[in-house]
C-alpha cells in the first residue's frame, strides 16, 4: 500500500534512531515496512515474542525489530526491548509520506484577523471564523469547519468535515478524526411548568497537546468554564464527552464510552468500549473500567470495576461467572427445602 | 468569555422581566453572567440553595439570583422561586450576543423555487435542494444540506454539517447541533433466498417546535408515514431514532440512546445514557428509564425501570444490591447442604 | 408522498416482473404505493398475512399483495409468497423516483487522474481526491470527501457528507447514509514511558458489493492489510466497525453495535443493537447476538448468545428471569438457615 523508499534506509540508520543494536548486517538497505505476511524483499518487520514463530521465518522481509537476537537466523536483526514502539517510531519518521503541504485551497472562506502559521494545509470548502489561528504545519482537510476565537497548535491534524466551535482551543501535535464536532452545547435545561428552558452553555472546551480524538466524537462544551482533555489522551470513535467533563493525562478511552456531566478523570485512565459514566463522578488515576460497564460510584485511583454497577473487578468476575449458574442455585435451594421438609414430617 | 454588555442593565429591568423582586440595590448596573468561581465585578450569578455557600459569599458577583433572601449579604438579591431557570431566562435575552445575521453566504448553493424568509443566515456552503422553505430569522452554518421539499420554521438553528433529507419538515426554535442527521433510510430488509432485500423507505421525519437535538444524532424517516419528536422534547448527542419512532412532547433523551423502529414513547418520558429500546413497545407518559437500561417490554405511564431486562427500579435496585452477594450466597447454601449432610450422617 | 406514475402500470405486468400470478382484475392500472392506512385509489397495498384484516378491507387500496388469494374480497390480487419482498422489488423497479442525474456540479474539486463512469451525479461541494475512480451510475451527494485512490463501484449512493480516505474501496450498489465515515484511522497504540505511541495504521478497508452502511457509522482502516464488510450485509446507523474486522456476507448489524480490532464475522450473522464484541473474536457463521449483549468469547457457528457476558441464550433467558427472584432467592436461604439454627437448639 505504502509507496516504497528509494534507495531505501540503512539499518544502521534505524537503530541509531531508536537506541538500539544491530545483530547481523546492518548495512542492509528497507524500504518499507510491511506485516509478516505480506512482507515483500526490502521490508522491515515487528516481531512481538522473542522468538521467531514459523511465521515469521517464512517471511520474505529483510530484517526483523525483535527484543532478543535468534541465532539461527540469518537475517539482520535490530534489537530493543519494545519492538513495536520501535516500529511505530521509525514508521512514522521514515516510511510514512508526509502529509502534502498544498497550501490553502482557493475555496477556503476566511474571516477577518484569521491567522494562519507556516506550511499549513487546508483543503477545500474549509471554513475559518474570525479571529481564528492555526499553528505551523497544521492541516485541516475538506469540509472542516472551524468556529471563531479557535486556536489550533502547531501541526495537528484535522480529518475531513471535523468541526470546532466557538472559543474552543486545540494543542499541538492533536489528531482529530472525520466528523467529530468539538464545542457543541452541553446538554442542560432546567423544568418550569413542565417545559425544559435550556440553560445556555458559556464555556468551552480545550483539547491539550498529543491528543486524539477518533471519527465521530463529541465533545460539549462546559457550562462555565471549560470541558478538558489534557495531554497525550486517546480517545476512540463515537465517544461521548459531555459538558465541564475534565480527563485527565495519557488516558485510553475505547469506542462509544458515555461520560456525563462533571465526570473528572484522573490520568492514566482506561475505560473499555461502550462503558458509560454517570455524572459528577471522580474515577481515580490509573483506574481501569471493564468494557460495558455502567459506572454510577466514584472509583478510587489505581482500582479495576467492572460490572452494570460498576463495582470491584473481581468479585465482578466472580459474579459473572456466577450468574450463569443461578438456576442451578435455584434448584439447589428447593431441594434443600424439600429435604428439611421431608424430615420434618417423618421425625 | 462573553463579551460584557455597555454600559450593562439594571437589576430592576431584570427583576422585571421574571417577575421576581429586588432585595437590595435595584440600580445595580450588570455587565455579564458567570459562575460563582469565575465572577467578576458587574456580573449576575445564580445559587441554587436557599443560603449562601462561603464559595458564594467569597464570590465576586455584583448580584445574586437566589429564591430566598439572605439578610447578612450586602449584596443586592433577585429573589425568584426557580433562581435557575431565571438565570437561563436572563442570559438568553440579555447576555447572550444575538446571533449575526449574514444573510445568505456567495457559496450557497440553492434549488429552483426555495423561499427564504427575512433575516435568515446561511453560510459558506450550504446545499439547499429544490422547493425548500426556511422561515423568519433561520440560521444555517457552514455545511449544511437540505434535501428537497424540506420546510424549517422560524427561528430555528442548524449548526455546522447538519443534514435533513427530502420531505422532512422541521419546527420553529428547533435547535440541531452540529453533524446530525434527520431524514436517513429506516434499517428495513425482507429476506429472501439468505439475502437481505432493502424495502423502500418512503416516509419523512416530523420534528416539532421547540425540539434540540444533539450532536451526530441519527433520526430516520419512516417506512411509510412519519417519524416524529413531539413538541419540546430534548435530545442528547449520539442518540439513535429509528423509522417510525414517536416522541412524545417534553421528553429527555440522555446521550447514547438507541431506540428501535415503531417504539411510541409518551410525553415528559425521562431516559437515561446508552438505555436501548426494542422496537413496537409503548413506553406511558412520565415514565422514567435508567441510563444503560435495556428495555424490551412496554412501560407502564409513571413507572420507573431499570436493568438490563427494565424491569420494575425498585426490584432492580435490590437486585443490583444482591448480585454483588451473589458469591456470598453461593457459599450459604453449600454451607447448608455440608450441614444436612453432616446432620444425616450422624444420625 | 412519492409522487404517482401516470397513466400507470398494469396489474399483469406487476406480476409479471415477479414472478406471481393475479386473482381478479389484472387489467387494472396502479399509480402509486401506499400503507394500508394511507392507502388512495390507485395504490397498490401489500398485506403479511394470508387474511384480510379489516383495516385492509377498509383500506381505499385499488390491488393487494397477499401470500394466498382471499375470495370474498372483489379487489384484485397479486398472488406471491412473499409479499413484502415482492412489494420491495415493484417498489424500487417501478413507483421509486429514479435518482436525478445532474452530472457534476461546478463546485466539486476534484485531484489528477480522475476516472468518472457515465451517468454518475456529483453534488456541490464534493471533494474527490487523485486518481479517484467512480464506476457508472455512481451518485455522490453534496458534501461528500473522497480520499486518494478510491475506487467506488457501479451505481453506489454516497449520501451528504459521507466520507472515504485513501485507498478505501467500495463494491457497486453499495449504499451508504449521511456523515458515515470509512478509512478512518484504527484504535492503536503502544505504551512507552507511560505514554502512548501511535500505530500508524498502514492498511485500508473493502466494502464489498449491496453492503449499505447507516448514517453515523465509523468503520476504521486496518493497521495492515483490509478490514473488510463482505457482500449483501447491512449495517445500521451509529455503529463502529475497528480496525482489521472482517465481517461476512449477508450480516445484519442492528444500531450502535461496536465491534473491537480484529474480531472476525461469519456469514448470516444477526447482531442486535448496542452489542458490543471484544477483539480478536470468532463469531460463526449465522450466530445470533441479542440486542446489548457483552460479547467476549467466541461464539459457534449457529449459535445463539445473549447477556453481559453472552452466554447460551437458552440460559441466559432462565438467568434473566432468576435475577428479579434474587431478593426471594436470599430470603429462602435465610428461612433455611434460620430453621435448621432453631432445630439445632431444640434438639
């Protein structure tokens, strides 16, 4: 898929890059970097065990990233104790194109006093408010719209039709995937006479630096104040962040979570896909939350829940295991019953 | 965030304007609305208790909203029963900068007989298809599509990359954040041979005044007839609505809430983040379902359910309470058995 | 709602085209189809079941479609064994507005090497990258970004700002609703340092032939190689499809299904809504998921699973009902404990 390096890169070169040592020719030349399967003459590969599986031994790459040297293998080997960090750094920094730097598109519609940093790309029917500014090297596909007051760090990436509202500030270094929408009104109102008055949403939201945000994400902006995602975060597709929520450093928040409003989340935190969290919650750092749980209690630092309540991991496996025996419980329960009975009439 | 008011309103107008009534300085010019953290001099807060917290009273705020007045507080006080609902009344109609009105952006792309009311504003590349109607004071963003025959009433916000497809007919005051989709196929298939032949989706999409929806919400038209959303009912981000769903009026759709095709739903029904609902069941007026809840059978009006089958919440709260002694009981009834055993043997 | 044919379409030819046969008139001519309750001279009604209820004998429908002939009813009708099928087909074949083709609007930006078949409908502000290829018949409606290097098959539908990235590769009559997003970056990182690296995603996604996607679906490239939806499964809205999944054919996945990395479909396979698989599963040829189900184990072919732990449905079902008797269940064991203490005394 990936269009192949000419003449290539020595693997010497990689292994100066990342730290590591060369076991075997390190003057072989890659050209690109492929799975083990599909790997062609010319390809760097990962290998995640220290040994070499049988799969790996029928590749047709030229070297290997792997954790220990195998000595029975003839082929280059470059080694260092997290191999496929490795081959996401060298990918990144020699095998991947870099982005095309066209400019900005003539359909492009400005506002007034938009600054606009160096080498930066914007695709066409983009949209920039006033007062916008965009950092170096950012690109903003087609479609984007990007409200006024917007900041936007040096060299992130926002992906076709990605909108950021009003007022709302992204990092450097940022990913945002296709679709997802940024500022949105937090979701609030409050009853008279049975009607819902929405309370309107004066805050906004800010995106830290080295953040990604998958396609399809929202994330409402705060009622006051400001709804925060800090540095290094993940964040899968289709999640949902609602108003004054504030996440916390290096978290991982897999596809279709739910936080609701005021939720705060330490940092290192991992919640599975499809969990949701009920509002004004504080989920401790390094917390992890089982994929599908419902989480409607605090959760203390360093603790795993699980659960529709969300409660210890392991009694929560437990009871999973449990469940499926309830009708057997059952049983057993009417059976002691009948026993007692029965010997309660022939005493 | 706001930019403040010059030279700013009288708490008297204020008081006015709700119906409430000044304790203190009724000459007090505000300038802005914040929260009591963020406060500054000439803002208005509001305080949702009947006393004042020390975070109020260490505020800076020139005035409170508050339902009982405070005799030890300097400060001028706008008593008013629902100091909440005041406050969103307030900043709606005098904080809150009206919406600029651009008219219709040069990159508008318009259908043959659209008829546009006054004071609209349309911006840079919005579709509108072909016998579209927008009402009075219509504010589309940038991206926008409007399908044919679309008619949307006065008033009514559809922020950026909202889409309505043809024939949906959209209310007055509606509000739609960015990136939703009114107007999609119903997921209909007949099977035949083991193949899934689509059946024409020839219905529309009915949402009426004062009607919010989310961000990146789904609504589909409906098989045959409408789907529709009553008047007034709220709608967070990421909900599903399938074809022939009905909505009735005043109801709240917290984020991430499935509901499947031909499910009628009452008025001022309260669901809960990620609850699902199966298709064809009533859900009464003024039901209340728990968020995360999965609902296969038709609510009774009034009820409250809960749980992944939705059964009665009270049973469910309890439920929820034992599951976790669930080991617990487990080891009771082997304990019972050891004892029986035991009894029998020594006999 | 549809507009009505004139002067129409005989009965005969109806049944012609499907294969069935006509009991009564078939000289009669029909303009347009309806639901029972809408139903207006002319129309043409399809009815599920082998009667006539009276809301169809008061239908003002002028022919049905029904499975068996019904004698007392003087109206003609077309006699087939499926009727809904059959009703889909005419549907689509003869009273559905064939889409217009406008050819490509001036607005659309397209990059180098851009094939376009004949008869295809470009709307505004369509982005089509380089060396895109369009297969004939192909409609991209307004707002739609296509990447590098797509290809797109012969008369496909792209609704409003549906978007593919580069080198995604779409079958023909594939259907895919608004704001759908394909290519979008898989969910991979790998931890160093306490932060975490992104996996450059290298490969890209096949959609195959008759595949319709919802509104609001994610379906992310492959970190290598293909994440792959095969031929004649639908797909409803909201649902997230990770990196490297395969799905087979003629799959039904119902809204907000999320499906993690890896995981593998098997063919005729029924999701229900707002299931969630883990990865690296093996779900078997036509395996049924109930609607909510927590998927974590692989499933057999043919096998029907249900429940946060997707267990045996057959048990999970038994298991759903014990779960409201759990607060009974306790307080037998308490009875029982409680009688064997008492006897325990008195001995």
């Amino acid at each position: 898929m990936l269009p192949k390096l000419n003449p290539g890169v020595r693997l010497d070169e990689l292994a100066q890059c990342i730290q590591g040592h060369v076991h075997g020719d390190g003057d072989v030349l890659l050209t690109g970097v492929a799975s083990l399967e599909q790997a062609e003459a010319g390809d760097l590969v990962f290998v995640t065990d220290s040994s070499l599986s049988s799969l790996a031994r029928q590749s047709h790459a030229s070297a290997f990233i792997i954790s220990q040297a195998v000595e029975d293998e003839s082929r280059p080997q470059l080694i260092t104790p997290n191999p496929l960090y490795a081959f996401a750094l060298l990918t990144q920094r020699y095998f991947l194109p870099s982005i095309a730097r066209h400019g900005i598109a003539d359909t492009v519609v400005k506002g007034h006093d938009v600054r606009i940093g160096p080498d930066t790309s914007i695709g066409a029917f983009v949209t920039l408010g006033d007062r916008v500014q965009l950092g170096a090297r950012v690109t903003l596909y087609p479609g984007v719209v990007i409200g006024h007051d917007v900041v936007i760090g040096d060299d992130s990436i926002l992906y076709p039709n990605v909108i950021v509202l009003d007022g709302c500030q992204i990092g450097a270094r940022v990913i945002v995937q296709c679709g997802s929408v940024i500022g949105s009104d937090g979701f609030g109102y409050v009853e008279h006479q049975g009607r819902h008055q929405k309370i309107p949403q004066l805050g906004s939201v800010v995106i830290e630096d080295d953040v990604e945000l998958g396609a399809n994400v929202t994330v409402d902006r705060a009622t006051f104040g400001f709804t925060t995602i800090k540095r290094g975060t993940k964040v899968d597709n289709q999640v949902q962040i609602a108003h004054n929520v504030h996440i916390g450093e290096d978290c991982i928040l897999v596809a279709q979570v739910g936080i609701a409003g005021s939720t705060t989340v330490g940092h290192h935190v991992l919640i599975g896909g499809q969990a949701g969290l009920t509002d004004h919650l504080t989920i401790g750092d390094q917390a992890k939350i089982a994929a599908g749980s419902g989480v409607s209690r605090s959760v203390k630092a360093g603790k795993a829940v699980g659960g529709s309540m969300a409660f210890d991991y392991t009694s929560w496996l437990k009871v999973q295991a449990l469940i499926q025996r309830l009708p057997e419980m059952r049983k057993e329960i009417q059976e002691l019953k009948a026993k007692l009975a029965d010997r309660e009439a022939t005493q």
